[in-house]
C-alpha cells in the first residue's frame, strides 16, 4: 500500500489584496479566478470578464478598498454650467428633488420662481452651496469670443489713421434738417420724403473744400427718438438744426439730451435766418439754459446763422465742424477688420436682407464674414449711397450690405470676424439670449391668445405691425404704445419687417388684430384673405396718420357716455277713462317741447315713479309729433295707468358723446 505524498504548500504568485473592491468573498475565502498556485482555472484565461461574476449572477457584497473616497466626493460636487441654467437641470445635476431645490430658493427669499426658472450663475451659486455643491461657469464671454475673431496682428493701435468725422443733423421736425443736408451735397431729398418728413435715417458722404465728412440725417419727429438716440451714438459730432422763427421745441431738447448723453460735441446751426421774424437772439438765450452756451458769450458751443434756401453761412458752418474734427483727432485703422454700426436694415424681395451700416473703424471688403446683432453672413456685395458697386469701404464710410442670413436691428453692432463658424456661433448665443429675456407668458401663441381674450375684461386693440424699414417698425411701435391708458390697452401681437402676409393675416384672425403697414402693401393672396375674413389692414407712409388712425380706433372701442338732454315738462291736469283706449292725461306744457317719440319719465312729489316711453300725445283729436310750451295736450304712457292730477311728464332724450382718449 503506497502512503501518499506529503504535499507543500506553493507559494502565492498574485498580488491580490482580499480588501480590494473587486475582491468577491466566499466562505472560502477570496474568490479570484484563479485555481492553486495562482494559476488562471482551465478556461477562464483570456475570457471577457475575466474575475468578475457572470452576468446576472449576484455576487457576494463589496468590501470597500482603501481608495480616496473624499478626493472623489469633492470632485463630484462640482456642476459646471454655462452663464444660466434652468432650476430643473440644477437640481438634476445634484440629483435632488427640483420641489425640494424650488422650496430651498423661496425660503432664500427669491419670489415668483418655478422649476423651469432660468436662473444666472451668480443665483445658482448661492443655491448649490446651501447643499453643498460648487457652481462653475465655464461659458465664454461674448467679449472674449469677439476679441478673439477680430484680433488684430501686431499692436492695436499700429497704421492709425486720421479718418472723417460722423456728423448727424439732429433738431425739431421741419426745422430744415433735410433741406440743409441737401444744400450741403447739392442733392435734393426732401422733395421725396412723404409729407416732406425724413422717415428713415440717411447716410452720406460728402466732400467738402476742407475735406469728407459723412453726414448722418436723422428723422426729427417725436416717434423716432429711439432712432435719434442711435445716430448720437455713432456720430462724432451733432448739428442741432433750430429755426430762427421757431424757437425751442421738444425735439430740439431731447435731441440735445441725447448729443449730451453720448458726450458728443455740438455745433449749434440757425436755421432759416431770413425768414421775417427770425430771432437769433432769441434762440441763443434759449439753448444757454439748456446747457450749450455760445463762444461770443463766453461759452464752448459754436453758433452758426445758415439759410439752407438760400445757402447762406454754408461754408462757415463746415468750417466750424471741420474744427472740431480736428480737435477730437478722429483716427482709425483701416488695416483692421471692420467694426461698426447698422444704421438701418430692411428685407429686399429681390435681394434679400439687407443692412445699412456705417464703418466706423477697419475697412470692410466684399467676401469678409460679417456678424451683425444676431444676423451673420458673408458680404456678397457692398453698395454705396449712390447704388454703385464698391469692392470695399473704410472708416467712416456708409454702404449697403447684402448676405446677411436675416435682417438685424438698427443700431446692433457690426463686426468682421475671421470664419464663419465663429460668426455663427456668437450670433446663435446672442439669439438665445434675446430670447431668454422675454417672458414666458408673453411669447405669442394661438392658443395663447384665443385664452387672453376669453378671459380679458379690458379694452383691448390688438395691432400687428409691418414696415419696409426696421427703424420705422420701432417708431411705429413706440409711437402707438405710448397711447395705451388706463381705459384702452393697446397690444402689439406681431412687429416685423417686409410685406403683409398671409401669415400676417391669419395671426389677425386668431388674435382680433388690426394690421398696420407702414411703407409696404400686401403680398400674394394676403388681401383675399384679409377680405374674406374681415380683417382691416390700415395702410400709411406718414406715421402722423398712422398713429392719428390708431386713436380714432381706440376711442372706438370706449364705452360713449351717455347723456341726457331734457326737451319739455308738463304738468297732469286732469285724469280722463277713455273706453278701448284706457287712462289719458290732460296736460299743459310748462316747459320745452313735449316728442312722441321721445323717452319720457312720471314724476310725483319729487320723485320718478315711472319711466318709459309715451304711447300717445294727442292735441284736441289729432295724433301730435310735438307739442310747444304753452298749448295742451293729452298723453298717455305706455304700459301704465296709475296717472294723478299735479303729476309732472317729463320728456327727455338720451345722447352717446363719444369718449376721447386725451
């Protein structure tokens, strides 16, 4: 009998630690994979999942390994956002309940919040702290976006260059802006404006014996002085027009507001000086008080008498602003990528968006992308004030842009970045953003406004407007909004750009609209349509009527006060019982005339006891349309019967006086 071999145990070849995380424990002891010695089991070597449990088997509970848990926990509670995040993804980010992160934000003191509040970076930093999470933002600044596309190789300020002045006429309305800008460059646009008022703002580059200047004119009516604030914004200098025989209006000191606003230098040009009665005394002593005191006063404002008909005190009036050019030492780079401003923009149905810009540093070329407000694209072609094709324009230089992808807004900034990915990416965040700024409630739906006039209880005028220019949209806008009291509210639904149509006219429907179009007609089958629904399109090329129109229409929609207008009194004599007929008064009329067809009231001892209408007024036999004062006559009321002697008739008719807004 052969006695078996003592065996020696083998050392162990792996490194495994039974602590580890992947260790499995069984009731032998660690279970890796591997057979004795520490050798792989007879088909387990080389296999997927390899010391692992099988898929669906449960395997014994993890012991946790020596690792650093609290380095890793520090590195989970940090949620990197981009400038906002709505609270609903913020408390998913630290998998809380979004009720428990909203009621968190409510008792922090923050009101009329939910979960699907946008909240900024700074806000859902204080929020994620109190649960302990760290808030990052990782976004990229616009600024940094666009420093970054229109870098500039070598110094910044290297190929300077003096460049012309931006002068914008500003003054009251029919004060000769126009007509000066026109004896300025010899050319003639008032003649064409509607009305003989500028309705958009013109650009314009003028040589003059001391050199070009680029002259921006800017309409003068009230309307438009969200389109004045623009110019002052852009202009190096202003001349405030003022006529000698006019004085001082409202225009006049709000355009001086806006020059002063912008800290832009002022030249202060008399208009009209040979005009009868034309005092320019007068307007001198009015602009001091507001702020612009004359260099013969002892001031820093230059004053300069003109005549735009007659061209008188032109040549002095460039000469003082080609002075103050000089002494602003306006220069650019005109090796630099274009940067500037959208004067105006409208959308052409031959050629599309096109945008007004004034270049104001850099020089703009034909095929540089150009990123606008939210508009970006490549420049097709570059057109000058004149409608000449021009390859390039540089600092202080007006044209006409077409390539743009949509029409942007006057007054958004131009910028000629290096790729068009990166124009897109900027102009795509500005428009989130744009569109984060309106409320939620207020972003216009069909369904949304078949609910606001079910449940509306004020008066409402609905309006959507259209216009050929985006300037002229917004003066409309500003101008109708203004009218809203606290009797009629008026609702812009819809405010664009471009012909009406028939999506114009269906919004109509939906929402009770009337359209307003400014400078354009409808388009395709959008007046069929507006017909066969019975939608009114008020169509204008003057924004006085436009807005006159509009209050007429909202003094329609007032309740007319009714008012009551006494026509004669008589006085119950006697009582007669007339058979087939019933009770008839005999009456003498003691005041006024007494109608048949009149509303009439009973009266007695002070107090009205009937009223109604009367069913007949006799005089002797005869049936009576009126009787006088002073003559009798019998009259019975119509319905009633419970007539007395000393009773008073009284006559009266009711009157609608149609409320007035102002």
């Amino acid at each position: 009998m052969t006695q078996p071999r003592p065996t020696t145990p083998q050392p162990r070849r792996t490194t495994f630690d039974p602590r580890a995380p992947s260790a499995q424990t069984g009731p032998r002891g660690p279970t890796t994979g591997f057979g004795p010695g520490g050798r792989p089991r007879p088909g387990q070597a080389g296999r997927p999942g390899f010391g692992r449990p099988r898929p669906g088997q449960a395997g014994p509970p993890r012991k946790p390994g020596p690792v650093a848990t609290q380095e890793m926990a520090s590195h989970k509670k940090v949620i990197k956002i981009e400038e906002q995040v709505t609270l609903q993804q913020l408390a998913a980010k630290m998998s809380l309940k979004a009720t428990d992160v909203l009621m968190k934000l409510l008792s922090m003191g923050m009101t009329g919040v939910h979960i699907n509040s946008t909240l900024d970076a700074d806000t859902a930093k204080i929020l994620a702290s109190e649960f302990g999470w760290t808030v990052e933002d990782v976004a990229v600044s616009e600024e940094q976006s666009l420093t970054a596309a229109t870098e500039v190789v070598g110094k910044s300020d290297e190929g300077n260059e003096p460049r012309p002045a931006i002068v914008t006429v500003m003054g009251h309305v029919d004060h000769g802006k126009t007509s000066l800008l026109d004896r300025i460059r010899k050319a003639s646009v008032a003649e064409g404006e509607a009305g003989g008022i500028t309705q958009h703002i013109g650009a314009y580059r003028v040589e003059t014996p001391r050199g070009t200047l680029a002259f921006l004119d800017t309409p003068g009516h009230e309307a438009f002085t969200a389109m004045r604030a623009r110019g002052a914004s852009v202009t190096d200098i202003v001349i405030l027009v003022v006529a000698a025989d006019d004085g001082v209006m409202p225009q006049t000191r709000e355009a001086i507001s806006h020059a002063q606003a912008a800290k832009v230098p002022i030249v202060v040009a008399v208009n009209k000086i040979d005009k009868p009665g034309a005092d320019a005394e007068k307007i001198m002593r009015d602009l001091s008080s507001l702020g612009l005191q004359p260099e013969e006063w002892g001031g820093d404002t230059q004053f300069v008498h003109v005549s735009a008909k007659m061209g008188q005190g032109i040549d002095r009036l460039l000469e003082s602003v080609q002075l103050v050019a000089e002494i602003q030492e306006l220069r650019a780079n005109p090796k630099k990528r274009a940067s500037g401003t959208v004067i105006e923009a409208l959308l052409d149905r031959g050629r599309g968006p096109v945008a007004r810009i004034m270049v104001q540093d850099g020089t703009l070329r034909t095929g540089d992308v150009l990123l606008a407000g939210s508009a970006w694209g490549k420049v097709r072609a570059l057109t000058d004030e004149m409608g000449r094709s021009v390859a390039e324009a540089g600092p202080s230089t007006p044209v006409e842009v077409l390539g743009l992808n949509e029409v942007p807004s006057a007054g958004d900034p131009v910028h000629s970045v290096k790729d068009g990915k990166t124009a897109e990416e900027i102009a795509e965040t500005r428009r989130k953003k744009a569109k984060t700024l309106i409320p939620q409630d207020s972003r216009v739906s069909l369904e949304a406004l078949t609910k606001n006039l079910q449940e509306a209880d004020q008066l409402e005028l609905k309006l959507i407007i259209k216009g050929d220019v985006q300037g002229s949209v917004e003066a409309v806008v500003h101008a109708v909004s203004k009218l809203s009291n606290e009797k009629v509210k008026v609702t812009i639904v819809s405010a664009g750009v471009g012909a009406i149509t028939e999506g114009d006219v269906n919004l109509a429907v939906a929402s009770k609209a009337i359209i307003v179009g400014f400078n354009v007609r409808s388009a395709g089958k959008a007046s069929q349509l507006a017909e066969s629904e019975g939608i009114e399109i008020r169509l204008y090329n003057i924004i006085y009527n436009a807005v006159d129109d509009i209050k007429s229409a909202m003094e329609g929609l007032l309740p007319a006060t009714k008012v009551e207008k006494q026509l004669g009194r008589a006085e119950v004599r006697q009582v007669f019982k007339i058979t087939k007929v019933g009770i008839v008064a005999g009456c003498m009329v003691i005041q006024g005339t007494m109608k048949r067809t009149a509303e009439a009231r009973l009266v007695r001892d002070g107090a009205v006891i009937w009223s109604g209408r009367l069913s007949g007024l006799r005089r002797f036999k005869e049936d009576a349309k009126e009787v006088e004062q002073g003559f009798e006559c019998g009259i019975s009321l119509d319905g009633y019967h419970d007539v007395k002697e000393r009773d008073i008739v009284e006559c009266f008719d009711i009157e609608e006086i149609k409320t007035k807004l102002f």
